[in-house]
C-alpha cells in the first residue's frame, strides 16, 4: 500500500488531498459493484478503471473502499475549477430549491442570459455575439453545424483527420477515428469530408505548407461554393493533443473568411481556462465565427454552448433552435459561479503555472526514456506521445502498449491516468487547476517508474 509524504492539505478541502492507497486495485467493495453493473448497464459503456468513486474535491478522488486518487483527467477535462468546488456547488444548490427546470424556449429565466452575457464578453472577437445553450459537447456541434447551414445555404462540412467532434450520427461522421466511436454505428450523416491537418511531429510541416495541403483538399474534393463550415478543434483532443505548426489555423481562417465559409472552433476540450486563457483560440490569434463550449463551463453538471457572430446565429429560424433540457437553470448557475470563480482565484495563471511544472518534468522523462517521442500541449492540456524504442528519430512508429501499462501501473499507486491518439500511443494530462505542484512531481515520479518497468 502507498501513502504520499505531501504536506497536510488546506482545511477547506472535504477529501486529503493526498493519494492513499489502502486496498488492492479495485478493492472488493468496487469488484462488488462492478458486478452489479455488468448485470444492468449496456456493455457498450465501458470504465477505463472500474473503481467506484464515492466522494471527489479539489484534484483528488476517494472510491468506496477508501483509496483516493489524484486524478489526472479531471472527468476528461470537465472538473477544471476542481471537484466540488465550494462557490460552484453553493451556486447549483441555491439555483435547485429555486427553480429546477424552466424551459428557456418557453417561460425563460436570468441564469440562461447571464451565461450568454459571459460567454459575450470571453468568447474571441469583439463583435456581437449570440449564443444557443444546451446539454453536451456533441449537440454543441450538431447545432452549429444547423446554424451554418442555414446561414451559408450550403450542404457540407470539413473537420480534420484526427478530430473527435461526438457520439451522435452527424458527429461520428466528423469524428475520424473509427473504434471504438463509430464502428459499426453506420450509416452515416453525408457531406462530411476529413481534410488533412497539421501534426508536425509526424508530417513536418510548416503550418503555411500543412496549410496549403488542408486547402488544396477543401477547394478539390468540396468546392468552397458548396462548403458550411469547417470545423476544427485548436489543440485535437482525442486525437492526440496534437499542437498545429505556427500558422496554420491563422491561414485556415482566412481562407474560410474569404470564402464565406463558417469557421467553427471545438473548443469543447480545450476552453473554459483550459490553456492559460478562456480559450485555446486565443494563443493562435484566432477570432472564429463560432465558438463550442462545454466540459469545464459549469463545474460538472452538463451544460453546453454555441457562440457566434450575432447575424450567423440570428439566421436560424424562431423556433429552429432549442431542446427540453438546454440551458438547466442548475447549470447556468454553477456556470456563472464557474466564470466568478475563474476570475477570483486567478485560473488562468494557474494553467499556466501547472504548464511550468509539468512540462519540464516531462522534458526529463523525454530525455531519459526514449520511448517519450514528444511533450506537447499548453497550459494544463499536456501529453506525451510514445514511441517504440529506438524509433524516436526515424520511424517513430506508435508504442501503443505502453500507454495502458502506464496507466495500469499509475492505477495501483493512486494516480488516475488518461489516454490518447488516433494510434493509441498518447498519455494526456488533464488535471483540474486545484492540482498543485507535489501533485505534478509525484505523478511524474511514478510515470518514471512505469516507464522504466517497460
């Protein structure tokens, strides 16, 4: 069993944050449950470590058996201001003995407006913007893709290779990898087309080049008169956390902008303070038509937005926009408490504090284990892509073995890992901003360890 030696936690914080592991991994009250769910839920959703979380705050999760973890995923980057976070969970309780469900298309409510105003003034860009609430990242993308086709009159859609953009028909069609997200899930929504993008650990290529190759693709096998959007994620999650070369979504939205094309930034992974700013746009000098917002935006409840130059989003219909769930006055208000909250602790700052930690650490790894063939990322979006030995610089073919006996190996001491890549060879790391920085040297202390066992 294995105890951390950092120091005592602040008093504020329900669960020690602190790993401790007490029992085998998973220990026999989740063996127990886990039983219970094979025999009731749809083997389709699977757990990546069948451990049963009780309780979480701040950067730690406690199972039912007493191990706590220091989670490194953050529920895929969702508990960005940390785990039952105070003013968060204080906002949503208020707002659940007010009003739990008003139907914003029917009687609306502030909260609704209040997130809209929020998204207004953080979003990129300074012109009019409106926005559409509703429940995951995945009908954020549906609907912006119903508002540019409404708006542009055209028929298809582009995203890159290596997007993840949902789960539901359209969005499997824009996702590029096939298992487990879409396999067997078809047919499909059509005039959904995957342009090339930019990985330039595995491409090379300058972001004009990678550029120029994603526009040559669009403008032969669309037509830029018959494309709606194009849809890209900033840094790809899913797919890798794959950074672009430096000008290559610059270039993208110019050619969009001078082809009357909407260009929408899935920033579903990658806002809401993710990068060291509200959105990961920010660093490239981006100002998309329209913006995605979901995971982080309301501290875990499920909430979800679409953001976009006031005349794009006004060309959809009274009526054409909208859902029973979309814009839950709960999760307004713990996304308002979220904005507060990442202004009054300073959050961005801690994003970027997290990156000064973390990425040197991974550097040393890099420098010491062969295997690591790139750090990547910004802010508290950071990964390591690996590579079988000896391959780093040739090949670099993808060790995809590696990342689940990293992640296994983590399990046991207590560290909650997640993995990444259209190959299956990426570690990523997604750690809430409560994560501090003992956090960050013990996991990579035990990642050094994992990486030494293979």
């Amino acid at each position: 069993m294995t105890d951390t030696t950092t120091p005592a936690p602040p008093a504020e914080y329900t669960v020690p944050q602190e790993r401790r592991v007490v029992t085998e991994i998973p220990g026999p009250k989740s063996r127990a449950l886990h039983a219970r769910r094979e025999a009731v839920v749809a083997a389709g959703v699977s757990s990546a470590l069948p451990v049963y979380i009780a309780r979480a705050n701040g950067a730690v999760l406690e199972d039912v058996d007493g191990n706590r973890f220091l989670d490194l995923g953050a529920g895929i980057g969702v508990t960005t201001v940390g785990h039952t976070q105070p003013e968060v969970v204080a906002a949503a309780t208020a707002a659940l003995g007010s009003l739990t469900h008003g139907m914003a298309t029917i009687t609306p409510y502030e909260s609704y407006v209040q997130v809209a105003e929020l998204l207004a003034q953080h979003t990129p860009g300074d012109f009019p913007k409106k926005s559409l609430l509703v429940n995951s990242g995945a009908e954020a993308v549906e609907n912006a893709v119903k508002i540019a086709r409404k708006a542009t009159g055209r028929r298809a859609v582009a995203a890159l290779e290596h997007a993840y953009h949902g789960r539901t028909n359209l969005t499997m069609a824009m996702t590029f990898k096939a298992m487990p997200y879409s396999a067997g899930f078809g047919p499909f929504a059509p005039d959904v087309y995957h342009a090339p993008g930019s990985y330039p650990f595995r491409d090379g290529l300058s972001g004009a080049d990678a550029a120029a190759r994603t526009i040559l693709y669009l403008e032969k096998h669309i037509g830029a008169s018959d494309l709606a959007c194009l849809v890209v994620e900033p840094i790809q999650g899913e797919g890798g956390f794959m950074v672009p070369a430096d000008g290559y979504l610059p270039a993208l939205q110019r050619w969009c902008n001078d082809n009357g094309v909407v260009f929408v930034a899935d920033e579903i992974q990658t806002g809401m303070a993710r990068t060291g700013a509200y959105y990961a746009s920010e660093h490239f000098g981006l100002v998309p038509d329209v913006v995605l917002t979901a995971k982080g935006i309301a501290g875990g409840l499920p909430l979800a937005a679409v953001t976009g130059r006031a005349e794009i989003m006004d060309a959809a219909h009274p009526g054409g926009l909208g859902g029973t769930f979309g814009g839950n006055p709960v999760a307004c208000a713990a996304a308002v408490a979220v904005f507060e909250q990442i202004e009054a602790r300073g959050l961005l700052a801690e994003a970027r504090r997290i990156d000064a930690t973390f990425r040197p650490l991974l550097e040393q790894l890099r420098a010491k284990h062969d295997v690591v063939g790139e750090v990547r990322g910004i802010g508290a979006m950071l990964a390591i892509e690996l590579v079988e030995p000896g391959t780093r610089d040739t090949s670099r073919t993808p060790h995809a073995t590696a990342v689940p006996a990293i992640i296994a190996h983590a399990a046991q001491q207590g560290v909650l890992l997640l993995s990444a890549g259209t190959y299956g060879n990426v570690l990523r790391f997604l750690p809430s901003l409560a994560v501090t920085d003992a956090h960050l040297e013990d996991t990579a202390r035990i990642i050094d360890d994992a990486l030494a066992a293979l």
